[in-house]
C-alpha cells in the first residue's frame, strides 16, 4: 500500500502536469523531490542551480497544487519548504565519471578575453512566452552555473527567434556576476575565418589555447559549419576540451542536432549530449508583450488596439517586428506626429513589404461574395444576426479573411459586418485560427476561397 507522503506527492504531480507545459514539468516539476511531510509542512528538495529559477516561476504555481493535493491527502493545509540539495543529473555524472575522473585541473592564463557579447541583448529585455520558455530557463540556470548538466546547451530555432539574444545574455549575465568570467561569442562564420587565418599564420596554438581557456563559449550559427570538415576538426577538439573541464559551451542553429547534414556524426552526437531546446514562434499574447516592451524605445503613444493590430500582422519573426516598429517610427516622423494609429500602422507595413498579400485591396464585399458562395449562403445572411451554425461559421471565416487579407482595422470590419464591435471581430478571428489549426480540411477549405480572392 502507498503511503499519505507518496499519494500526496503523486496527486501533486498529476495536478502539476496538467499546469505546466512539458518541458518546464520535465525539467523543474519532476526534479524536485520531495522528502518527507512534517507538521502541516511540505519539504520539498531541489538543485541549487534550479532554485533561483524555481522561486520566481514556479512556487507561486505550485502553491495551489500543494494546497489541493494536501487536502485531499492529509485533509490539512501543507506549506511548503525548499532543501537544497547539490547533486547532479545522472546524465551528468556518468559523463564526469566517463571522462573526467583522471583529469588535473590545469591552471590557465588569466589575461583578458574579448568577450564580444553585445550589451544590448540582456535576460531583463527578453520576453518570454510559451515558444521560448524553456530556452529561457536553460540559459538562465547555465548564466548563474556553467558546466550544469545543460552542457552543451543547444538552442535551436527559425530566424528572428531570439536564439542571438539568449546566447548573448547569457555571456551579459554571467560577465555581470563576476567580471573576471572568460566569455565569448563567436558566429561559427567568424570561428571558421579565424581557424583559417591562424592555421596560414602558424599562430594555431595560440588560437587553441585562447579557446579552451574559456569559462563560456557561446557559438552563434553553428549550422554554417556544414560541410567545412578541416574546421570541425578543430571545433571537435575545442569542443571536447571545454567540456572536459566543465566549461559551459552553447550553440544556436536553425534546424535541431539531427537535421544538421554535413556534419560529422560524432559532432551532432555531441551536441545532441545536454538538452537540444527548440523555440517555437511567439504566440499573441508574447507578441503582445514584445511589442510592448520594444515600444518603450521609442516616443510614441500606442493605444491597447494599435498594439494589437500590429501584434496580429506577424505571427512568426520578431525581428519583422522590430522592422516594423522602426519603420512607423519613421512614418510617425515624417508626419510630425508621436500618436500610432491604425492607418499609420498600415502605411508603416505598406512601406515595408510593398509585395505582402495583405496590402493589395480586395474589397470586403468580394471576401463577403466569395466566402458566402463557398458555403452556400447569402452575403445578406453574412451581414445579418442569425446565429444558424452554418451562417456563424460562413460570417466567421468572412471576418477572418478580411482581417488576412486586408488591412481594415478591428473596428471597421466590424462595421462591415453589420455593425458588429471589435472585439466580436477578433474573437471570431481567433476562433478561427484555432479551427484551423486543428482541422485540415477547414485549413483547405479557406485556401481555396483565399485562392479565388488573390
Ligand atoms: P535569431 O538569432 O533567432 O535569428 P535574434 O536573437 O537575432 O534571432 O532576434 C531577432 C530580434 O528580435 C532581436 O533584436 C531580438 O532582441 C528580438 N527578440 C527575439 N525574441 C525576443 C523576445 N522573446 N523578447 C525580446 N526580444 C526578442
Ligand atoms: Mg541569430
């Protein structure tokens, strides 16, 4: 028979995977343990290097959780207490084992590297969101402990992610914590020309030894490394030594470990060994708050709605957002205005992708024809208040065209359609997306009519 401890700690995690995203349940939730229960207080152990990490995003979350399970379990109201604990993963000590166990801690140069870390990407100007929460967690553990069981740390992703980010404020905050770290940032295109420079110089042992001094190397791009076989050489045995000693190494790619072609098998195994990452687009609500924070560089007054309907324009690349916001930047300017509007926005975009589909005009009416046609019903039922599933869905899919393939704002098309509010609009246009998301044949449904509009 279980035990109240164990049954209480098993409601808790079930509890807790349900709240948590996988990852961050993997990596934070399932690590802990807990150790014993004793006067109405939970013990709860955890890594050091978790700790910080756990107490600002975690333990507000799981108070609930702690709350419930200790109800249902002990019918009593638990508190929770952390214990240290300073063990490593398994993973990890197999490999120090494996490797490390005759190595003599070799002394090293203490002169100054360039870190070339650029100091305007920091953790405290990162914003995260489910697409990149994990990522976020790893560097910050890694910022605060090098040659944690994330090593090599492997951050991978599409452009415009915040991959560069991440990588440089890792080297910022560990610079930050103690000045004297050995940080460096390198593109994998500037180690490669570096390589190759020193080996037609003969200055190749000075290069290796300023490598495998490092305390963190954080390699940018690693998936331009394809290919250059004399250089991955090089970059296994850097790689290796560094790891050896416990020095943190991070890489970025666009495409994860496996995909890498062009790369030798025992790299890619190498840098399959800590935890591959991979960030995913941001969701709304981040691009919400990224565009919020980015805003903050500039002089301009954006209403709730403005930011909305920018956040809505892009839904993959943050670095198109940033183009975005320097280019209403400038149309705000030339117009000696600081207040964004809708029409600004639009003008700004405009400017900015002259080609994009969502700036050629199609006039609602044909969205309205077109859409209503597909789905066998008339434009006057589009426009009217009928709630009949078939005309909902036909009225729904219509809105949500309209706002993908016009720059009309929120309130507009929700003029357009009988007289509808705003945020009538924009729920049916997320409805929508999610539909769409999880039905394939509504996803196909919807490009046809897209196909006859464009
Ligand atoms: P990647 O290296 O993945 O192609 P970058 O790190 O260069 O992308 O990010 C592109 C731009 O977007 C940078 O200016 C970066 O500061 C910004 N950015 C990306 N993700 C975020 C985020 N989550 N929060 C704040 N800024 C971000
Ligand atoms: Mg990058």
């Amino acid at each position: 028979m279980t035990n109240q401890k164990d049954r209480f700690w098993d409601r808790f995690l079930e509890l807790a995977q349900k709240e948590f995203a996988p990852t961050t349940y993997e990596v934070f939730i399932l690590d802990a343990k807990l150790i014993k229960v004793e006067q109405r207080v939970a013990y709860i152990s955890l890594l050091k290097m978790k700790m910080n990490y756990w107490k600002e995003h975690i333990h507000e979350a799981i108070l609930p959780l702690i709350l419930a399970a200790g109800f249902e379990v002990y019918q009593d109201e638990l508190n929770i207490e952390y214990v240290i604990e300073d063990r490593h993963s398994v993973a990890y000590d197999e490999f120090q084992e494996g490797s490390v166990s005759q190595l003599v801690e070799e002394p090293y140069p203490k002169e100054q590297v360039t870190s070339n870390v650029s100091s305007k990407y920091r953790f405290d100007n990162f914003i995260r969101g489910e697409g990149n929460r994990f990522a976020y967690a790893a560097s910050l553990i890694i910022s605060e402990t090098p040659g944690t069981p994330y090593n090599p740390l492997f951050i991978w992703g599409g452009p415009g992610l915040g991959k560069t980010h991440l990588l440089n404020a890792i080297g910022n905050a560990a610079i930050a914590r103690d000045p004297r770290t050995r940080v460096k940032y390198v593109t994998t295109e500037e180690f490669v020309n570096e390589f190759i420079a020193n080996i037609r110089t003969g200055k190749m042992d000075e290069l290796k030894e300023r490598y495998r001094t490092l305390d963190y190397l954080l390699i940018d791009d690693v998936q331009s490394l394809a290919g250059k076989e004399g250089t991955q050489e090089e970059f296994f045995n850097t790689f290796d030594a560094l790891l050896k000693h416990d020095k943190q190494i991070v890489l970025t790619s666009d495409r994860a470990p496996a995909q890498l072609d062009g790369l030798e098998e025992r790299l890619v195994s190498r840098f399959s060994w800590g935890t591959p990452t991979h960030i995913t687009p941001p969701d709304y609500e981040t691009r919400f708050a990224i565009i919020q924070k980015k805003i903050e560089n500039y002089h301009l007054n954006f209403s709730h709605e403005t930011i909305e309907y920018l956040a809505n324009q892009f839904n993959s690349n943050v670095r198109e957002i940033e183009g975005a916001l320097n280019s209403i930047n400038l149309v705000a300017t030339s117009k000696g205005t600081d207040t964004v509007t809708i029409d600004l926005i639009a003008e700004a975009l405009r400017a900015l992708k002259p080609s994009d589909i969502k700036m050629t005009v199609i006039p609602i009416e044909t969205i309205k024809e077109e859409t209503a046609k597909f789905y066998g019903v008339t434009v006057k039922e589009i426009n009217s208040t009928k709630r009949q599933q078939s005309i909902a869905l036909a009225r729904q899919i219509a809105m949500y065209l309209t706002r993908e393939l016009t720059d009309y704002s929120l309130p507009k098309i929700g003029k357009e359609f009988g007289g509808r509010d705003h945020s009538t609009v924009l729920h049916s246009y997320r409805k929508i997306e999610d539909m769409i998301k999880a039905d394939a044949n509504l996803k196909a449904e919807i490009n046809t009519i897209i196909t006859k509009l464009t």
